[in-house]
C-alpha cells in the first residue's frame, strides 16, 4: 500500500485542484477504475474526478475544489448542529449505497472529507482502498475476508462518525452500523431508508408501467422536497432491474456513467470502451447514441429518469428523440420531477418537517442579509462569485443562516425560505442592491456562454439593478444564437422573448431587433402565430409583413407587400421574389422555367440566403410536383443539401416531410416522414413534430399498415397534451381517427364523431364548425351509405358538393367531371371522381348530375358492402392524397 498520493494545487484566479497519484500497476484496469469513481455521481455531495489520465506510468485524478476545508483539520471546533448535518450527510450516502445508486467501498480516508458552510463534501472512497495510513478507516470484513459490498460500507460510515460525534449523540447508530453481525447492518439501514419512500406511489407507478401501451410516456412523481423525489426514483430504480433504467439527472453525461457502472453485461468491449471515453473527453455523441441504441433494440422497454423534462438540453432531447425514432417498437419512458404536461402525475404529500424558526431570534448581519441577493435558491459558485464582489468569505454566515432554518442545502444547492427571503431582501439599502446586482452581473457577463445558464443570472442581476438595457441586449443576443444553434427548447426561448418584450415595456420604447426575432421565432416553430396574425400590419418593415403575412396565409395583403418589395433592397427583394412564386402557385399559367428561373436567380453565401433559397426550393418542389415529380424531388434534395450545409434544422423537418409525401415508394416515404418527426422533437419543435406525424398518419392509414397507425397516433395524442396545438389539428387527427375505425369496422365510434361534428357542432367540447372539411364530408357520406343510411348520405352529399362550390371560383370543369363516371366504373375510379369534385362549383344543371352520380355510387357500394375492405382502402387513399 501507498503512504502519501495526494498533492495540493493551486492555479493562477485562485482555483484550487486536488490531485491523487498512483501507480499504474496499482490498477489492473484503467477504464474499471474510471468507471468505478464515477459511480458516485449520484451523491450531491461526492466531489467528482475533473480529470482522470495516465500519465509516467501514474494514474493521475484531478478534483477541482472552491473554498471547501478539510474536516478533521479543525474538528475541535465543530458544534453539535453540525456533527448532526455530517451525519446525516453521510447515513444518506449510505442509503444511496444500499439504493443501489453508489457503489459499495470497504475504506474512507479521513483526509478525504471536506466542510464548507455546514456542509459536508468527500472524495470518492475508491482511492482510499490504497492507502496506507491511520487516518484511512477499513471495514474488518474486507480485511479478513476481502469482501466489498453494502454492509462493509456501513461498517466503515459507522466508524467515520464516531470520530466525528465526540458527544455521542449517534452512539446508538454507530452500535448498529459498527455491529459484527452485517443483518443487523442491512437491516437498520432499510429501516431508515423506509421513512423516505412512499410504498403506495411506488406500487402505483410500478402498476402503471406494466399497463402501459403507449409508445412514449412521460411520469411525473411531483415532491415538493427534491430528496424525497431521489430517494422514491431509486427506490424504484432498483425495483426495476430487469428495466434499462437510465438515470440523465439534467446532465447527458450521466448517459455514460449510467451505462458504463449499470449495463457492462449489455454492451461490447469496443462500446464499453467508447462510453468510457465518453466521460472525459469530447466524444461525438451520435457515435455514443448509436452504440446505446444498438444496445437496446432487443429491449421492451427503456426508462429515462431527467429531473426538469421541459428544461431540459439539447442533447437529453436529441437523445430522447434518437432512442424513439431508431426504436419503434420499444416503449420510451421518462421519470421526471417536473412536467407540465405528463401523461400522469403521482404525487407524494409533502414531508413532515419540524420547521426551525430560531430567525425570528437572530440579529442578521449585512453579509447574511448580502447573501439574499443571490435569490431563492443558488449554488456554491454563486456564492463564490458573491464572495469575490464583497472581499469577504460569506461562509460562517451560509452556515448561520443554515441553522436558524433559513436556508436549506442538499449539496452544492442552497434554498431560501421563499418568504423570509423576500424580507431580507426588502430589508437592505436600495443603493446596496443595486450596487452588488450590478457587480455580479458583470461577473456572470465575463461567462456568458449559450451553453449554459450564466446569461439568465448576468441579465437578472442587471434588471435588478435596473439597468434593463442591458439585460434585454443580453436576452437578443441569446435568443438570435439559438435561433440557429437549438440549444434551447422553443418553450425557453419563448420564455425570453417574453421578458425581453417585458423589458422593453419598462424602458418605454419598442425595439425593431426584438421585432424581427419574433416573426421569425414564429416562421420557424409555429410559436405565437395567432399573435401574429392580430400584429401583422403593424410591423414596422415590409419584410416582416411579407413573413408574417405567409406565415398567417394572408393572400391579399402578401400580394400588395410583395409587389413593393421586388423593387426592395436584396435581401427583401429576394424574399419577395420567393413568395411571388408562392402567391403564383394556384395559377394555371406558371410554368416549370418560372420556377427554374426564380430558383436559380440567386447564390447561397450565408444563413439567411440559405433559408430563402431552401424555401424557394420547397415552393417550386410543390409547383413542379404537378408536372414532373423527379424535378421536384430534384429541387428538394437541393433544398436538403443547403439545410444540412447552414444547420437548418428547422428546414430540415419541412423538406424531408416534402419528401415523405413526394416519395412514392413506401418505405422511402415513411423513412423521410419519420426523419422530420425525429429532427422535430429533437430541437423541440413540437407543432412542427405534429404537422408531420398527421401526414405520417394518412400514409399509414393508405398503406393498410394499422398497427403502425395505431402506435404513431398514440404518439400523436400524448404530444397533443404537451404542446399548444392548434384546435384544427386535433379535430385532423380525430377524424384520422374515424377513418381508422371505418376501416376496421367500428362504426359507432366513427358514427359518434360525425354526428358530433356535423349535427350537434360540438365535439368534446369544442365548436367543430370552422374546422370542418370537404374530406370529413365525404367520409361521412361513406359512413351513412355504409349503414344504409341513404337519405341522410345523399343530404350530406348535396353539403359535400356545395361546400366545395363555395370554395372555389373556377366555373368551367363542371361536366368533365361528370362525363367521366360511367356505370360498372371500379370502386377507385369512382371515389377519385368525387373527390375530384373539389373543382365544382354552381352552375345549371348542377342538381339533376348530382343526382345522376349520386345513383351511381349507391349502387355501386351496396354491392360490395359485404366487403369493406375492397374499398375502403381505395377511399382512404384518394382521401388523404388529395
């Protein structure tokens, strides 16, 4: 064994590192060892390994540190309440071990503990196994027998605090932990382990999870302490062994960690290896996400624990997404803490803590009451920060405000009494708040990063010091990054625009920036689009009219815009150009070289250009899919070129759907569809996500592929929950629905729908009538006939053919539609000439060729009614081909 391994290092700012040393024959395994000190990251409390690397034959790990002490260098001088907090924070280390959330140790290093503020922080107890010395504590039976396992860790926490309760108010648990017989161990501990956990929310949660059909489900088990919620999710997680249970936390780097300590048995030695990497390097993480999904085709279920699911990264989402697309058939669970709209909720009554208000008797200092400029809850970086701007170690006051109930600390988190909070906080000088808000502001500025969160505080502390200015130019510069970068969902950065548009309220003035990130958030995630409609003449350039008038499909003020624009400057006038075409769509004189000439008209040199020219390229795919489909797709694989070159993502949903419904090999057709829900959900653009599963619906429903349909609705009515969704969508998807159960044969769910709809105007409490369309007219017509229902199916007939006369202007293809039924037609041709329909319009003669055509059909379906299938299928395609 070793003597010494440990130096101390301090770099240039302050920093300060700890590094341990040992020799690389003292480690059979490189990667076990590193995949062994990390499978503490679950305790809040564990200082995580900064760097782990072979180096001259030594295995080196560095530990970055703040202003954290050594325990036992002043054990003298600590208080009862504290060897209470120590112990504690160690039983629930503990816990975690018998939880199955941290590894079992069989030593600690006394040296290896460390206090700031009242709380207690420690290496992992790996390391201490190679140490030599009096100050490392063994459990006996590793030392007779060589055993690891959960009762020597208790073993070795029991001696630990005995040396730090000199008073010996834990004699009791130290007899108990420190007993020979390890079942007296085992089972003290599960007995305190038990005052945490919620045995019914378990058994409801876990009854819940067998029955489950859906293909992705998010569970919410809601706790107003966060450490109730841990102790319950790894309750449940070791219940679950025979689940891939991956615990992300809020950090995708747990994904390798998880993997690597829980599901070595699933993976080869390449992806072991890989994941390990993974850790502590920049691994790239499709690579990483491939090699999980491959590890879990063959997997009925996998279970994804993420605390705050809506604010969640990026990269938690992209996996997310990932792991449901690559996986079809394998049910995708998240566990979280935080939802607003999960599939369920189960919630466990808040715990009965026995409150301390000692506050009400204590004379706060000014450093405590600095301390609440911080906010309602912090972490200790933030309390460094604080303790720079002030040239004072606020730790002695953390650690006060601690102990008269204050301030609570799981980790390196502190919470604040909301309330007391907010006194505090009153109670300090205005030009003091404002002083030390503007100060920190500035420290979190030096940090921004659009990774992470340093922007949120830098632009808070700057509003509190009333310098909105500044705070909005922070918020702009954020939300235009991610426009174009996804790191944040869309439900974020709206979340900005608001307190930017809140911002600018107080400094009284508008701003044009904010303005045109705005209309462009909305054309890029369909955010705010009803909003947009009300504003749209107020923008103050012609080139947000133009978006905004496209976005809202506003013909007629478009077309006046547009027509000022093509003189514009160049990039409007390019705008305008594409929309011109846009606006030409309908009109029979456009031509493949109009297109030709529009598309080619300009060269892609920057984001903003690649976006037009894409959305020109997504226009004349649509224009020329009409004359000559292989032109089409041609135009959309340049389209997607562009996209894939500028990380257009958001394009990227919009060309491979028009892919999707070009394409007319099924498979491809499918596989492009499921690409744009996938690149949907991974950048959190939800309604996007949706536009493109309906259509996904209507090819499965075409193909005959139910069982697929089913689970890709079921999909589509969880995302529905979580998203707000336009009310046409949902009655689109209902009436998917209804052709679904025409197609199998239940007809009184399908009947329900219709009537509600169509003669009672109301449909799950939802007025229907402005959603209705000429499709749903004519599925219902299906219906009736099918149901011998004639004199109501030839009344909705007549609705069916007016309601397209009504919608169109063109009077001149009446009769060609009619002259093209014959008797003894086939069932195809006679629904695509209904459909086709959709060019009627009033003209004389109209009733008695309604009639005419109408005797046709009802013959023709009440000889095949035996077989709903021969024509159904045929139905169903025209229908959503349309």
């Amino acid at each position: 064994m070793l003597r010494s391994i440990t130096e101390e290092i301090t770099f240039l700012g302050g920093t300060q590192y700890t590094l341990r040393r040992l020799p690389e024959n003292y480690v059979p395994n490189f990667i076990d060892f590193v995949v062994k000190l990390n499978s503490y990251s679950h305790f809040e409390n564990a200082f995580l390994p900064y760097v782990i690397q072979l180096r001259n034959n030594d295995v080196v790990v560095i530990y970055d540190r703040t202003f954290e002490h050594r325990l036992f260098d002043n054990i003298h001088k600590i208080g009862q309440n504290e060897v209470k907090k120590f112990s504690e924070t160690l039983l629930r280390f503990l816990d975690y071990v018998y939880l199955e959330a941290c590894a079992p140790f069989v030593a600690m290093s006394l040296n290896d503990i460390y206090t700031y503020a009242g709380e207690l922080y420690l290496f992992p107890p790996f390391i201490s196994t190679f140490i030599e010395s009096e100050d490392v504590i063994y459990s006996s039976e590793f030392l007779k027998y060589n055993v690891c396992n959960k009762s020597t860790s208790a073993f070795v926490i029991g001696r630990v605090i005995e040396k730090i309760d000199k008073a010996g108010l834990y004699k009791d648990v130290v007899r108990a932990l420190t007993n020979p017989d390890a079942h007296v161990r085992d089972e003290f501990v599960e007995k305190r382990i038990q005052n945490f956990i919620d045995l019914d929310i378990q058994s409801k949660v876990l009854n819940y999870l067998n029955e489950i059909n859906e293909e992705f489900s998010v569970i919410e088990i809601s706790t107003i302490e966060k450490l109730t919620y841990k102790y319950n999710l790894f309750y449940l997680s070791k219940n679950l062994k025979s689940d891939m249970f991956i615990r992300l936390g809020n950090d995708i780097t747990n994904l390798a960690r998880e993997i690597l300590v829980k599901f070595k048995d699933y993976i080869d030695d390449e992806t072991y290896q890989m994941f390990a990497e993974c850790v502590y390097s920049n691994c790239k993480f499709e690579l990483a996400v491939s090699n999980l999904v491959e590890s879990l085709k063959d997997k009925d279920r996998v279970i994804f624990e993420i605390t705050d699911y809506d604010k969640s990264d990026h990269l938690i989402r992209k996996l997310i997404s990932t792991v449901r697309a690559s996986l079809p058939k394998t049910k995708v669970v998240v566990l979280t803490n935080k939802s607003k709209n999960p599939s369920i909720t189960f919630k466990i009554s808040p715990d009965n803590v026995e409150k301390n208000n000692n506050w009400f008797k204590t004379e706060l200092s000014k450093i405590d009451k600095y301390i609440s400029i911080l906010g309602e809850s912090f972490t200790i970086d933030d309390v460094v920060k604080l303790s720079e701007v002030i040239g004072a170690d606020v730790e002695e006051n953390l650690q006060k405000l601690n102990q008269i109930g204050l301030l609570k600390s799981l980790g390196k988190n502190f919470f604040f009494e909301p309330k007391q909070r907010k006194k505090i906080y009153s109670s300090l000088p205005r030009k003091e708040r404002v002083s030390l808000h503007r100060k920190l502001a500035s420290k979190y500025e030096n940090e921004l990063n659009p990774y992470n969160l340093a922007f949120f505080k830098s632009a808070s502390h700057f509003e509190k010091s009333g310098d909105f200015s500044k705070a909005l130019l922070i918020y702009l510069k954020v939300i235009r990054w991610n426009m174009y970068n996804y790191v944040f969902s869309p439900t974020r950065i709206a979340e900005l625009i608001n307190k930017s548009e809140r911002l600018l309220k107080k400094i009284g003035r508008k701003s044009y920036a904010l303005e045109s990130l705005r209309v462009k958030f909305s054309y890029l995630t369909n955010e705010y689009t009803k909003d947009l409609a009300k504003h749209s003449d107020n923008l103050s350039s012609n080139l947000l009219k133009m978006i905004a008038y496209f976005k809202t499909n506003n013909h007629d003020k478009l077309s006046k815009v547009v027509e000022k624009s093509l003189n514009g400057r160049f990039f409007e006038r390019t705008v305008a150009c594409a929309l011109n075409l846009w606006l030409r769509l309908s009109n029979d004189d456009i031509s493949l070289n109009d297109v030709d000439n529009v598309v080619r008209s300009f060269k892609v040199n920057s984001p903003l250009t690649a976006l037009v020219k894409v959305e020109t390229l997504k226009i004349g795919a649509v224009i020329a899919g009409k004359y000559d489909k292989s032109k089409a797709i041609e135009y959309l694989k340049d389209a997607l070129n562009i996209s894939q070159k500028f990380n257009l993502k958001y394009l990227l949903i919009d060309v491979y759907t028009l892919l999707g419904l070009l394409e007319e090999n099924p498979a491809f057709s499918t596989t492009f569809l499921r690409k744009a829900i996938q690149i949907a959900n991974e950048i959190g653009f939800q309604s996007k996500a949706l536009t493109s599963s309906i259509f996904l619906l209507k090819r499965l429903l075409i193909l005959g592929k139910l069982e697929e349909f089913e689970r890709e609705l079921s999909n589509i009515e969880n995302n529905l929950l979580t998203i707000n969704f336009d009310i046409g969508m949902y009655v689109e998807v209902e009436w998917l629905k209804s052709l679904h159960w025409i197609y199998t044969g239940d007809f009184d769910n399908a009947q329900e729908f219709y009537e509600g709809i169509f003669e009672k105007k109301m449909f799950k409490n939802i007025d229907t009538s402005v959603y209705v369309t000429s499709d749903m007219l004519f599925s219902y017509v299906i219906l009736l006939l099918y149901n011998g229902n004639f004199e109501k199916a030839k009344k909705f007939f007549e609705k069916y053919v007016n309601f397209l006369a009504n919608q169109k202007d063109n009077k001149d293809n009446l009769y060609r539609y009619f002259e093209f039924i014959k008797p003894n037609h086939g069932d195809l041709e006679i629904v695509r000439a209904i459909l086709d329909a959709s060019e009627f319009c009033s003209s004389p003669g109209l009733s008695e060729k309604l009639d005419q055509l109408y005797e046709i059909i009802q013959s023709y379906l009440r000889e095949n009614l035996k077989d709903v299938s021969f024509w159904m299928k045929d139905i169903v395609f025209i229908i959503t081909e349309k």
